[in-house]
C-alpha cells in the first residue's frame, strides 16, 4: 500500500521593491550605530581628563616653567633685535648672526619651551606626540627662515654698491626662489618625519622641474646671466664698453637684456646671455690707458734739429700730465723719416684722455713748428742741374739760422 503524496505549496516570490535606495546614514548616524568608533573616542576622553586631574599639579608647574622659559627667550629675543636694528647698515659675520636670529618667530619660541617642560606633566602618549610633532614643524619652519635670511643678507651685501631698479627687481625674485627652495625642503623634511612616502613626491616634482627648465631654457639663462652681470659687476650702468667691434655706453641691465647707447646714437639691445659669451672691454676700469702717435719729419731736417725732436715731444706731454712709454725716430721712409709716440694716461674717463690726446697734438706741431722742424707728407722732388753741372736745389737752403729758443 503506497503512502499519499503531498504537495508542497509554492510560495510566490515577492516583488522587487520599486523606487530610490534609501538613503545612506549621515556621519552622526554612522557613529551612534558604530558604538565601537564612539566608545573609543570617550574612552580617550575619559584618560585625557583622569590625566588632568591626577597630575593637575604637576601640569601647572609645567605651565608657569613653560611660561617663565618662554619669557626668557622672547627678552633674548628683543636684545637680539635691538642690536640687529643698530647694526642694520654694518658687514660681516657678527651682524648677519644678529639680523639672522632676530628673525626668530613667536611659534618657535612657544614650542621650545613647551618641549623643555612637557616631560614634567607625565603626559599620556598621545600628547608627546602630538608635542613632537610641532616642534617638528617649528623647527622645519625657522631653520628655512633662517637659512633664507642668510642667503638674502650674502646677496644684499655682495650688490650693495649697485643699487638700481633692476638689482631691486632681481632681489625680489630672488627672494621669491629662495623661500620656495627652503620651505619646500622644511615641508619634505616634516612630511617625512610623520610617515609619508614622499619619494614619488620628490621624484615628480623633480621631473616637473625639468620638463619647465627645458621648456624656458632661454628666459633662465638669461634670467642667471643678468643676475651675474648685476652681482659679479663685468661692468656698470653708465660706463663706456667695446663689444663686437663697436664702443657703447650702457644704459640700462634688464633681467632679459642690456640696453646700450652707440656712439652713432643708435640703442642696441643685446640679450644678457649673448653679452658674456663673448669678449667685452670695459674702458672704464683700466687704472690707464696707452696712446701712440705716429709722426713724420722731412729729409731736408738738418741733424740736430732731428736730436732736439724726442725731447722736446717728451716735456710737451709731461707737460700735460702724462708719462712717455717709449718715443723716437723708428724708421726710413720713402718720403720722410718717421717716428713713434707712446704715452700712458691716468685720466678716469675716456672724455678727459681724449682731450688731452688733442692737446699734446697741437702742442707738438707748435712748438717743431716753431723750431723750423717741418711735417713731412707724401712726395716726390725733382732735382735738375745747371748748364755747369752743379746741382739747383728745389727749395731754398737754410744757412746759419739760430735755432728759436
């Protein structure tokens, strides 16, 4: 006899829900119903103020020794400025170290004393750490200050006897580079000490860098070319220089490019790269300057008027306040019997040597003029004789003349 079968009802599935998700906790929610977060946060809570209570003593000693250290340091602090701004104008070692530590901040001087006096409160974990970690920062932060400062004042002292816009310009920016570098180093050096990777940081930025330095290739080196002009000074605003064969007077040192004044009146602007890549005389710098002057003398000079030419040409430019190198008769000519001139001039400008240059010339014609000494120019003379034979002079000879005094 076989057992009756039973059917097993079948339970219709229950329709999809239709309509928005519902909404998600807010972050209030989130930690009521996450007792484990919320219990943790109290817990911590609840040891922070247990500790403040047990070691209320201790932590007010801590507060009136951080506080007296803190004094301490701020007064040091007041006569280090008060020497700076007496010294402000001065050179050297001594004063940098003065204006370097005046610029000493407040947060650096709160953080070293709460460092020396926290020990002394048997702070929980939790706090020395989070003391640690700030005067991390005030450390990262005043070294890069200080170390700014210290370049700046190497910079100003080094330019401080070119003052212009342009050098005003250039301090700037290079003040604006330098906080960049020292803060960014300060921001790696204390990322690094709380545990973040920064290699790929660094590696990025460094790639960046480069990728900009190729890109402006030709504005940096002219940018570091006017800051060479500008501190290692090859020369001035104002002085006269020689430079691809022509003489010019600067005007003006830009960032970018130098402007100069030709002496035909044209200005020629000349990038600052291009400006030390080549040969440039300054004609303003040289403790002298050496001039020669030829001059020519006629055959027909009798010999001792031909002796008293290098002396008298040597009285005549001492005279006027040069001193002779060299001077006398050097060669043979076709036509005349030449001689050279050289003289040094201390005169600070090229105007003033200049002039003097045209005084010593007319005074040498004068007075060989006056000693019957005559220049002698290209020429040719045509001797012919006389139905006797004897030779007729083509000028008239000169016989028994005094010489002038």
């Amino acid at each position: 006899m076989t057992a009756p079968s039973v059917s097993t009802p079948v339970v219709p599935a229950a329709p999809a829900a239709s309509g928005p998700p519902p909404a998600r906790p807010t972050t209030t929610e989130a930690i009521v119903e996450s007792p484990g977060a919320f219990t943790q946060v109290q817990d911590a809570a609840d040891y922070l103020w247990r500790w403040l209570v047990a070691h209320s003593g201790d932590i007010a000693l801590a507060a009136i020794a951080g506080a007296l250290v803190y004094l301490v340091l701020r007064f040091v602090r007041r006569t280090i400025r008060r020497l700076a701004a007496r010294h402000a104008n001065a050179d050297g070692v001594g004063a940098t170290t003065l204006r370097v530590l005046a610029r000493t901040s407040h947060f650096f001087l709160v953080m070293v004393a709460l460092r020396l006096v926290v020990g002394y409160a048997n702070p929980p974990q939790i706090v020395s750490e989070l003391v640690r970690l700030l005067f991390l920062v005030a450390i990262a932060l005043q070294v890069a200050i200080w170390a700014r400062e210290v370049v700046m004042s190497i910079v100003r002292q080094r330019a401080q006897q070119g003052a212009s816009e342009t050098l005003g310009n250039a301090l700037s920016l290079i003040n604006v580079l330098v906080s960049v570098a020292v803060f960014f180093i300060a921001a790696i050096v204390v990322l690094d000490n709380v545990g973040v990777n920064v290699t790929g940081l660094v590696a990025g930025l460094g790639i960046g860098g480069i990728a900009i330095g190729l890109a402006a290739k030709g504005i940096f080196e002219d940018l570091f070319a006017a800051l060479s002009i500008i501190f290692d000074r090859p020369f001035r605003q104002g002085e006269t220089v020689g430079f691809d064969g022509k003489t010019m007077t600067v005007e003006r040192i830009g960032l970018k490019s130098t402007r100069m004044r030709a002496l035909s009146g044209e200005e020629v602007v000349v990038s600052n790269t291009n400006l030390l890549n080549k040969e440039l005389h300054n004609f303003a710098t040289v403790p002298r300057r050496r001039f020669k002057l030829l001059f020519s003398v006629t055959y027909e000079t009798p010999p001792d008027r031909l002796q008293r030419i290098v002396p008298l040409i040597r009285e005549i430019v001492e005279r006027n306040g040069a001193q002779v190198a060299q001077c006398g008769l050097v060669a043979f000519a076709a036509s005349s019997i030449d001689g050279e001139l050289h003289y040094d001039d201390t005169a600070e400008t090229y105007g003033e040597a200049f002039d003097r240059r045209t005084a010593i010339i007319l005074d040498i014609v004068e007075r060989l003029t006056r000693e019957g000494i005559r220049f002698a120019y290209p020429t040719q003379v045509s001797y012919t004789a006389a139905p006797d034979g004897s030779l007729v002079m083509p000028f008239a000879v000169e016989t028994d003349r005094p010489s002038a005094a």
